[in-house]
C-alpha cells in the first residue's frame, strides 16, 4: 500500500513511540485504495488520503493578482468548486499550522511559492445549500439564518471571539455585522467563502 504519511491530527496518547520532536503525537495514515476522490470537497480529507489531485493552485496567485475583492467562480456540478473553496480556507487560513501548510501544499505549484497573503486571515466559510423543496418563505429564512448562525459560532469559537461576539439566532446579518465590528476592534483580516450559493 506504501508507505504511510504521517501526521499531526487526531492525537495519540497511548504510544510513546507514536511522539514527534516537540511533543506532538503522530497518526499514521494509509495511502487510499482508490485514488479518485469522486465527489470529495474536503480539500485536507483529499490530499492526507493521497487522493489523485489537479495541481490547480496557480489560480490562487492569479486570483491575488487579477480578481477584484469579490470573486465569483461558476462551473457546472462536480466540476470541484467546493474542493477549491476548501483549497483556499487552509491556504488563507491563519488557523493552518506551518507543519500543516507545509503537509497540504508542499509538491504544489503554490507551495513552491507561498503569496505573502497565505495563512494571514480569519476565514469564515458559508454553506447555502440550504432545504427549500418544502416549508413556507419563513421557514426557509429560518434555515438560513441557522446556516449562517451556525458558521458564525465555529467562527468565534474557532479564533477567540466568544466574548466579543453575540449570535442572534433570528438575526443572521446582525450576527455577522458583530462578527466583522469585533475583528476590526483587533485589527484582524476577514475571509469570507460562500460555497453552495446556486442552490
């Protein structure tokens, strides 16, 4: 099967000799069977799972270079755009260790290269696949608030922000406005991924 790729997450605590310089606990994970990941977004998922993979990186150069601050990508489904929504959160992300920058991007394009804007952001990904085959106006609006109330909380949770931030469960675009006020009060770099946005 080859050999293993090892990694820093889940951690192990049961084996000594499962340790890393530092401290840090390994887990050996095996190369996948089958190496097309048909329908997987999870860009991390992908590439520790050794998964066949389009080096399509050179676009996050491009997109620095040429794209104005709000990006919009169309393509048909199944043609990956969620796997590279995914693919820009751990790039952008503030969040990726430098050993998990380093894991996920080494033998790419980008890797070879990092932009001065990798690993600089707090990125809040949203996902607005939500159900309208039933329900009225208000229920469907429900839903959605939940969604982006939902990616909010992991957001606060994820860097810090509970106390600075309070999440309206009937006001998603108050939750947000607070999100955004408490990352300017600390001079912090926003994100924002929308995945799903066709539904």
């Amino acid at each position: 099967a080859g050999n293993p790729l090892v990694i820093t997450y889940p951690p192990q605590t049961d084996s000594s000799s499962s340790r890393a310089a530092g401290g840090e606990s390994l887990l050996a994970v095996e190369p996948a069977l089958n190496p097309f990941g048909y329908g997987m977004s999870d860009f991390r998922e992908l590439r520790l799972q050794k998964r066949f993979f389009v080096d399509n990186t050179e676009y996050i150069r491009k997109l620095e270079q040429n794209a104005p601050k709000h990006a919009l990508r169309l393509a048909p489904p199944r043609f990956g755009k969620s796997l590279f929504v995914s693919m820009l959160a751990y790039y952008y992300d503030k969040a990726t260790s430098e050993s998990e920058f380093e894991l996920l991007f080494a033998d790419t394009d980008i890797g070879k290269e990092p932009t001065a804007e990798a690993r600089t952001y707090c990125v809040l990904s949203l996902d607005f696949s939500v159900d309208i085959s039933s329900g009225d106006v208000q229920e469907i609006r429900r839903r959605l608030h939940n969604e982006i109330n939902y990616s909010v909380e992991h957001f606060v949770c994820k860097y810090g922000l509970k106390e600075d931030v309070q999440v309206s469960t009937d006001d998603a675009l108050g939750s947000f406005k607070r999100l955004w006020f408490a990352l300017q009060r600390r001079q912090l770099r926003l994100y924002v991924l929308i995945d799903e946005y066709d539904r």
